[in-house]
C-alpha cells in the first residue's frame, strides 16, 4: 500500500514551487476541491494521479515513490559525513538548470538596457 500520496502530491507541489490554485486551475477544480486531495479529505484516482503528475511533469510512480527523507533527512551515522546522498529525478534537475539559464539570460538583457 502506498503511505500517504495526498502528503506526497502536496511535497512535490511545494518544491515545484507551484500554489494549489495554479494546480487547480490546470485541473479545472476549484482551489477547495484541489485541497481536499492534498489533505486526504478526496480519495485519489488513479485518471486524477496521472492529471496531477502530467501538471508535476514527473512519472505518476515518482509522485508515489516520492520519499520527503531522501531530499530532507540529515542522517548522523558515521562514515558519511552525517548526510544521506540526495538524488532528484532528472526530469526535476533539467528543469531547475533551465529556468537558471532563462534567469541569466534575463540578468543579461537588464544590464543590456540599463547601460543604455
């Protein structure tokens, strides 16, 4: 069984840096109806997961699979310096190195104009 996939979705969201009512609106539910699936309150379909991971760009298994310790947890057994090793989807990584570049790209074009 899986543990908790509304706590999941709404983790996810959160580091996707995404509200629940831009969410909502891609799923055209209301925001009240989109908070009941991250609280539990909605049981989550499987047609509804699969809306969801398509908005998260991320494979519907990631979404269930999704582990907050992997990315979060300070592991303090010895040998590893008291950090567990932090692995992101690639999907996750290549969108944080685009929206980067987008970011210096738009720094450029500031100091372009404002040297003008």
């Amino acid at each position: 069984m899986i543990n908790k996939p509304h706590l999941k979705i709404k983790q996810i969201r959160e580091l996707k840096n995404l509200t629940q009512d831009s969410v909502a609106v891609k799923l055209d539910l209301s925001t009240r109806a989109y908070s009941k699936i991250e609280t539990g309150e909605t049981q989550l379909t499987i047609n509804r997961l699969n809306e969801i991971s398509a908005i998260f760009e991320i494979d519907p298994m990631e979404i269930l699979g999704f582990d907050d310790a992997k990315i979060f947890n300070i592991n303090n057994s010895t040998g590893n310096n008291g950090y567990n090793n932090i692995f992101f989807p690639e999907k996750l990584v290549q969108q944080y190195e685009e929206t980067i570049q987008a970011l210096k790209e738009q720094i450029q074009l500031l100091k372009l104009l404002q040297d003008k």
